[in-house]
C-alpha cells in the first residue's frame, strides 16, 4: 500500500532523500580521502609524533595546561619541524627552527584560514588578515601611526593607566591577598589604548558600564572561548548557538560605537578651523592619522577599513601587550634579584620623581633586556601561521606544496635548546649587545620578523616599560606559591588559571626591614668580635704598626704608598708583621727569605680573598687548585713548556712585538711619551693568543677584532678596578654596573674558549687530522691539553681544559705585560745599562732583525692556620738586610758569582717550591724577544712630567701609567 500526501508517493520522496544523502556522504568521504592523502604526501618527508587513525594530535591536547610541555618534547625529538594533526583531514606543520622560520617569514604568504577566521566578523579585513596589495597600501597608510613623533606623547597617557591601575593594587594588596593580574592589567592596556586610538578617557579600571568597552572586554574573551570549544571552529554550529548570537550581538555594538566615531571625526574634519585644531593639538590619535593619510593617487582609507584598522588595533594593541605585561611581572616575581637590579636601574634615572617620561625608556638597558627575556620564555603570541601560496624548499632540502598551513611556533623557537643555551633559565644577559651580536637573525621573534612583521612593536616595548617602572617603584612582586600558572596558547599565550602575585607596597616592608637589618647586623657585629678575638692571639707573636680599632691600618696607606710603607715597616718590624684589612682581616706579611723560605716549602692552598675573584673568569685551574688535583693538573700542564715547545713561540713573539714597534714607529712622530703598559698588554695578549689557540688576533691594530679579545682585555681591566676599589663583596659587586660588564666578558670567553675546545677536540677525534696536529710545525697550548693523559690515561675533562686555559691566557698577558713595561721604565732611567743591552743584543744578532732560539705578582698569598700569610716579594725584594743598597738599579747583583752566595729565597718573582710559576720560562724568553726588538729599534727614555706611580694590584702596575720617550735608532 503506498502512502500518498496531495498526491504525491512519500515513499519515493524519502528514497530520493536517502540517496541525495548518502551520494552528499560519499563525495565528503572521497573529498576528506583525498585531502588526506595529499596532505600525507606533502609532509611524508617531516616525521612527527605518532597520530591516532580519527583523532590525529587531538587526544593528545586534551589537558591545555600540558600543550606546550608536549609540544617541547616533540621539538627535541622531531628538530626543525614535525606536523601536528587536528582529527585526520587537517593537519599543520610547526615550525620550530629559525633558519626554517627565516625562510617562511622572508616570503610574503597570507595568513592561514583557519586560525584567523574567528576575527574576522569582529576585526575584518584589518592589516591583521589582509595579503597582497591591499595589505601593502594599508601597512604603508598605518607606517605613520607608529612614527617617534606620534608615540612620544603617548608615554603620559600610559602612565595614567598604569597609575589608576597600581591605585586599585594599593586598595586590593591591603589584606595581604594575592592579585590576579591578567584582568587589572588588561584594562590598564584596554584603557591606555582607548587614549591613544580615540583621545578617549574611558575609565573603564573603574566604571565598566562604558558599553563599547564592556564589548571589546566580551570579545576577546568569546574570541577565546570559541578555541576552546572544539565544536564552535565550525561555523553553522556556532552561530546557532547561544554564544554565537551573543558574539553577533557584541559585534554590533562595538562596531556601532566606531563608527559613530569615524562618522563624526570626519565631520568635524570637513571644517577647515576644526582640522587645523586637530593637527595643532599637542598629539595627533591613531583615528586621526588613519583619517589624514593618503596614498600616492589621494585615495584614503574606506569606511569599512577605517572600522577595521581601529578594531585591529584595539585587539592587538591591547590583548597581545597584557599578555606581555602580565608574564614580565610573573619572571620577575620569581626572580627577585633582577627584579631588584631593575628596580635599582630605574630609581636612578628617575630619581625623586614618580613620572617617567619618553627619555627615561632608552636609558632602561638592564630593565629592556629582563623584558626581553620575558618576550622569550612567553610570547604573548606564541605562534604565527601561512598558506603557502607557492611551493617552498627549506635549508635541508625538504620542500612543501602550495597551500600547505605552516604554523611557526615562536614559543618552541624561542626554548629551542639548539638555538639557546640553558632554554629555561631566565638571563637577561642574553640580551647584551655582545651576546646579541652572534645570534641568528630569526632566534627572537615576539613580533614576527619579515616584512609582516608587528607595525606596533614600538609601541608595545614602550608600554611595557612604563608599566615596569612605575610598578617597580611602589611595589614588591612576588609569587603566589599556591597558584602557578599554568600556560595555555590560544591567539595569545594566557594561563588557564590566571597569573597571581603577591604584591605588596614596598613601603609596607620598612618596618619589618629595619628589623631584620638590625637582627643581622647584631649577629654580623658578634661573629666579627669572636672572628677578631681570634685572630689577635694568633698574631699576638708578631708586632707590628697601630692600628685603628675599626679601620686597621687602611687610613694609614693609600694606593700611592703602600708599597713604600710596607718596605718602611718591614725594616722597623723585622722577618713579619700583621697587616689589618678593617677589624677582621689581617695578613701576616713575610718579607724575609728565611720565613719565605718555611712557607713556600709547604703545600697550603691559595688564600680565598684576592683568588676569589678571578675565579669566575678562570675557574680552577693550576692559579687556584690544591691538594691532589693540583698535582695531576701540573703534572699534565708541565710538558706544555717544555724548551721543544717554547722554542717554537719565539717566531710568534717577535711578530707581536714587531707589530707594537710599527705602531710606536708612527706615533714617536708627534714628539710625545708614549704609553706603554696598554700596547705591551695588547701585544702580550695577541701573542699568547697565537702561542695558546695559534689563533691571529690582529688585536693590536683593530680594536674591534674580535669579540673574545674584547673580553678578556676587559676582565683583566675589571679585575683591576675590583681591587682598586676594594669590592671584594660578591653580593654587592655583582650588582653593579661593573659586576654586571664582568659577568657578560665572563660569559663571553667561555663561549669561546668551549667552542675552540670542542672544534678542536673534533678534529683530534680524526685519526688523520689528529696525526697532522701532532706532525705541524709546532704544537699550540690547547693541542698539548687535548694529548695529555695523567697515569691512568684519563685526559682533563672540558670545564679542566677551560680553566686551564683562562688561567694561562691570565697569568701569561698581564702579568708578563707588567714585567715588560717595568723592565722598559727601568732602562729608560739608567741609558747606560740600556747601551750594554743593546750592545750585546747587537753582537748577538748581527745584521738579523729577528730572533730565534711569569707571573709577577707583587703580593703571594697562602692561607695558614687561622690567618692568611702574605708573602710580600716586593718587601723581600727591597729589604736592606738581604740586598745591599736595594734601591739601586744593578744588574751585576745576578752575576753568577754574586748568585752563588744569595738565599735561595732572596729573588721570587716567579715564586719558588713545588707551586712555583710554571710558566716563567715563557715568560722569561718573551720578555728577552720584547727587550731585544725594542733596543734595536729605539732608544727609551723616561718622560720627566710623568713619573709612574707604583700601585700593587694582582700585578704591579703604575696607577698614571708608564710614559717613556721613543727615539728611532737609524
């Protein structure tokens, strides 16, 4: 029986229903099969994490919170790049290298349909979404919107924000409570952006009913609901649902509300008188530049792209940098210590004031570079993506097909440990100019990179500074232990439970400071008495010069005397006297052989005060180490100056000192004195850099050479003004500015020193070229480190290798630079021993004009029982009951005859028993190669204006410098 309804078989109906239907499924399914299958081909060349049949990725990223934790480990395991799979007919590939990054970004792709579209009925087509050559006229319409000129005023309005901002923190800190920032912060930027893109004054931190503000605050969050919800990416479900009509909805007012703006700023401009005002008020807005601009044929901007580069800018200008702002504080919370070291930087260069102003923000380098590195741990935008629109071939050769997705992830490139050593450390010194120089081009992108890169940047960096520094000053950041963030990427990187810090005033901790302070310095003041009542009785054997209770004999010396006033108490207090540092710190100083003599015959270790602060330069190498690893080590070190080895660095000596001669040689032209410590410091310097890495500096003559010698002239430079300056307080000297230079030199001459390690342990782990390196002409420092095995054939590990090379590249520059210029000082004031030298050298030589074939420390410290005993080679050196007449200048004293009958602790300026200067046969023969070029090329005298002033530092040095007159021998 068939059933009709007016005449028609609905049998029949439903049968043609079923089969539309099912013919519909089938060409989906054969639709899906074939976008698989290319997708499949087109990234078979990339593997990736292992994907379910239906789900892809999907069940992977159930938990949000462990996204970007997953994503990390993939990167590690799949490098460069891997796909990730949404279900099975949709899949991208991630992008997590910067030379791949460097590739995609340098073309000029559109945005990807998939991430972006949920902008769209919001922000339009914005210079967000645009591509091509609509996108081109709009970037340069916008260029001037982002001018110097334009954000300059726009400094004041941010403070304003920031202000009303840390007023309701003083309000909400009050009940001890931690704050959850990302909401008051993101109306701080909503409200900062209404000011700059309208002239408006929204006070919308204080009054929501504003209902375009409630709008844009409602869209960014649905915006980010509907990524959430898996089901809401499809279009016809979304809109049906109760959050799609009320996206609709919001959508209306905020567009209603721009253009009501649009339409009556461009009335008032139709009036000649009102846009003159405009353009004569103290800033011009965004709106109002966006009006004023023109292309090259007069066009401007439509109505609908008005609306759309205001609402753009609204979102990226104000979600994007509250995500930045809010993540800044998180890393500072955490670290409190550049927390205080931006808060130190940024007192000093506002002073009294609590405004900041646009001049304050470039001199903010230590607070740019803690932004910096927030930028990099957290991305506000953790990725960017492209539609291929032409097929593309990476730097290994893989290529993809046209409208393949690519999503470049700047958080993975960014925690890349390829890319960054120690990814997940937080160190702002990254960011130095010296560690900036070496990086790739595309290894920090937190605005993209490429010519879609961020237009608003600028703007961005500079609200991120004023928010910083007006926080910093009137509040303590710190972390909510019970409520870590937990990373979530959506368009910006957000945490799925906010980011809660506790934040007090910082007056609020004055109270409680001064107690603590006061705590501490009661228990300091009793540990330096029990510490003093000691060390007096140890003493109390050795007289010595009055001391003050408080200074001990500081205010009895300056840098000028002390060496002069040392010898003068070493002649009233014989054999050792003690010499008080401040109340706590004495030295027994030695300037007697016999008593040199019993401790240089011991095995005690180096004294901690004056080694300790070139340890983290040269780390523990022969300088500093004792007991039985100084015995392997020295026993490793020692064929390194064997006279097969040194014989071969004189060729290299004499071409540094030959190229410090030339420079002299040009410079005695202008009938001055000559400096001599800095160029013999370079020359020494470019010398041992040949004899240590057979590496060509051209330090002398290019004073940008390279980035290492750079370093290591300014950690010797450091050190000096270290001790000069008595910051011997780790605490607070790595606080200051000159702590901080110290630190980054430090940090940049181990990055080389460990990349010539590793480079050239690579080619001795080449039989070939391990023969060649051992066949050469000679062998370098650095060669005979890698060959050497102690008994059991072990060799020095990589940090060994690295200290004992920073160790010599210290003790052979600088302190055979002192031997030099002092020796050259010596002959300049007395000609006549100049002449024999020179005489000798001459009959030596003979027509040649080439040769062929350490330490000088003025204080040896060793610690000893309960105090540190002093060594003074310089007291020893001048004391009249071991040398007769000490001052004067007599080289015959070293005749053989008259050195049969000397103590054999009377001369140590190499130091003398078992942890005597291994290197003073080096030493030796380059201050012979340096003397004997020099007298055949000029005669020296001294510079009468300009009398050196001996100050005793780890080296001897003059603190006026040493000045001698050069005359050209012909």
């Amino acid at each position: 029986m068939r059933l009709l309804w007016l005449g028609v078989d609905v049998s029949r109906v439903l049968h043609l229903a079923a089969v539309f239907c099912l013919t519909c499924v089938l060409l989906k399914a054969i639709q899906l099969f074939h976008r698989r299958r290319e997708l499949l081909r087109a990234l078979a060349d990339f593997p990736g994490h292992p994907t379910h049949w239906l789900f892809g990725h999907v069940h992977e990223f159930l938990k949000e919170e462990e996204a970007l934790d997953k994503e990390e480990l993939w990167t590690q395991k799949y490098p460069h790049a891997h796909p990730v799979w949404f279900g099975s007919f949709s899949a991208v590939l991630v992008i997590t290298d910067p030379d791949f990054a460097k590739v995609l970004l340098g073309r000029g792709d559109p945005k990807d349909n998939i991430s972006y579209k949920h902008l769209v009925p919001w922000i339009g087509n914005g210079l967000l979404i645009l591509h091509g050559p609509k996108w081109h006229q709009h970037r340069k319409l916008l260029t001037p919107g982002f001018h110097y000129d334009v954000l300059k005023p726009y400094v004041g309005l941010m403070a304003e924000s920031t202000n009303v901002m840390l007023d309701k923190w003083e309000k909400l800190t009050a009940d001890g409570k931690s704050v959850e920032l990302f909401e008051h912060v993101s109306l701080m930027t909503l409200d900062s952006i209404m000011k700059c893109a309208f002239s408006c004054n929204s006070n919308c931190q204080t009054n929501r009913k504003n209902t375009y503000i409630q709008a844009v605050y409602d869209l960014c969050r649905m915006v980010h609901q509907r990524l959430r919800i898996f089901p809401y990416h499809n279009d016809i479900i979304y809109w049906l649902s109760p959050h799609g009509f009320q996206f609709r909805k919001t959508c209306r007012i905020a567009h209603d509300h721009t253009d009501k703006v649009i339409h009556e700023r461009k009335e008032s401009l139709k009036d000649g008188q009102e846009f003159e005002k405009i353009q004569k008020k103290r800033h011009l807005d965004f709106l109002d530049i966006l009006l004023c601009s023109k292309d090259e044929n007069g066009a401007a901007l439509s109505d609908e792209d008005l609306r759309a580069e205001v609402d753009t800018f609204m979102f990226e200008g104000h979600d994007t940098t509250a995500s930045g702002i809010s993540w800044l504080f998180y890393c500072l919370a955490i670290h409190p210590e550049h927390q205080q070291l931006c808060r130190e930087e940024i007192q000093g260069i506002l002073g009294d004031r609590d405004t900041i102003e646009w001049e304050d923000l470039g001199k903010m380098t230590y607070s740019t570079m803690c932004i910096k590195e927030s930028l990099r741990l957290y991305p506000p935008v953790p990725g960017v993506s492209r539609q291929l629109s032409k097929p593309v071939t990476f730097p290994d050769g893989r290529t993809l097909p046209e409208g393949t997705i690519t999503a470049i992830s700047i958080y993975l490139i960014h925690r890349n440990p390829e890319v960054w050593k120690d990814p997940l450390v937080f160190d702002p010194l990254r960011f130095s100019p010296e560690n900036v120089s070496g990086r790739h081009s595309h290894a920090f992108l937190p605005f993209s990179a490429g010519m879609r890169n961020c237009i608003g940047q600028q703007f961005a960096m500079n609200e991120m500074k004023v928010a910083l520094a007006l926080t910093l000053l009137r509040f303590e950041l710190l972390p909510d232990p019970a409520m870590p963030p937990l990373k979530i990427p959506r368009i910006i990187l957000r945490s799925q439970n906010g980011i809660h810090l506790l934040s007090p005033a910082l007056c609020s901790h004055i109270p409680l400071s001064v107690l603590l302070g006061v705590v501490f310095v009661l228990l300091k003041v009793l540990q330096f008495y029990q510490e003093r009542k000691k060390l007096i009785k140890a003493l109390e054997a050795f007289p010595g010069p009055p001391k003050h209770w408080l200074h001990g004999h500081n205010h009895l010396i300056n840098s000028e005397n002390i060496l002069h006033q040392l010898v003068s108490w070493g002649e009233e207090y014989p054999y050792a006297f003690p010499r008080w540092f401040g109340p706590v710190l004495p030295t027994l100083v030695i300037h007697h052989p016999e008593y040199a003599k019993s401790i240089l015959g011991r095995t005690d270790p180096k004294a901690s005060v004056p080694y300790k602060l070139v340890l983290p330069w040269i780390g523990k190498g022969l300088l500093v180490l004792d007991g039985s690893k100084w015995f392997q080590h020295r026993k490793m070190l020692t064929p390194a100056f064997h006279y097969d080895v040194l014989k071969s660095y004189v060729t290299l000596m004499s071409d540094s000192v030959k190229v410090m001669l030339d420079k002299w040689d040009k410079r005695i032209t202008e009938r001055k004195s000559v400096e001599l410590f800095e160029d013999v410091s370079l020359m020494t310097l470019d010398s041992i850099m040949k004899c240590a890495f057979s590496f060509n500096s051209n330090c002398q003559t290019q004073s940008n050479s390279h980035y290492y010698i750079k370093a290591i002239f300014d950690l010797s430079y450091l050190l000096s003004h270290r001790i000069q300056t008595l910051s011997f307080k780790d605490v607070f000297y790595d606080l200051t500015r000159s702590g901080r230079e110290f630190q980054a030199a430090c940090k940049l001459a181990h990055t080389h020193t460990d990349q010539v390690i590793q480079e050239r342990k690579m080619l001795l782990s080449n039989e070939k070229e391990r023969e060649k390196i051992q066949k050469k002409r000679h062998l370098d420092f650095l060669d005979i480190l890698l060959c050497s095995k102690d008994a059991n054939g072990v060799g020095l590990s990589d940090e060994d290798l690295r200290a004992e090379v920073d160790t010599f590249m210290f003790e052979g520059h600088d302190t055979t630079a002192s031997g030099i210029s002092w020796l050259f000082y010596c002959m300049s004031l007395h000609p006549e021993h100049q002449q024999r030298c020179r005489e000798e050298i001459q009959g030596i030589l003979g027509d040649r004009d080439s040769i062929e074939c350490s330490p000088n420390p003025s204080h040896f410290l060793m610690d000893a029982a309960c105090q540190q005993v002093g060594l003074s080679i310089f007291a020893i050196h001048r004391n009249r009951d071991v040398w007769e007449d000490p001052e004067v200048y007599d080289p015959l004293r070293f005749s053989p005859e008259n050195s049969a009958q000397r103590h054999s602790h009377a001369f140590l300026p190499f130091s003398a028993g078992s942890r005597n200067c291994i290197g003073q046969q080096f030493a030796m023969i380059e201050m012979k190669v340096a003397l004997a070029l020099t007298l055949l090329h000029f005669e020296l005298y001294p510079d009468p204006s300009k009398i050196p002033i001996m100050i005793p530092q780890i080296v001897l040095r003059s603190k006026n410098g040493i000045y001698l007159h050069l005359k050209k021998i012909l």
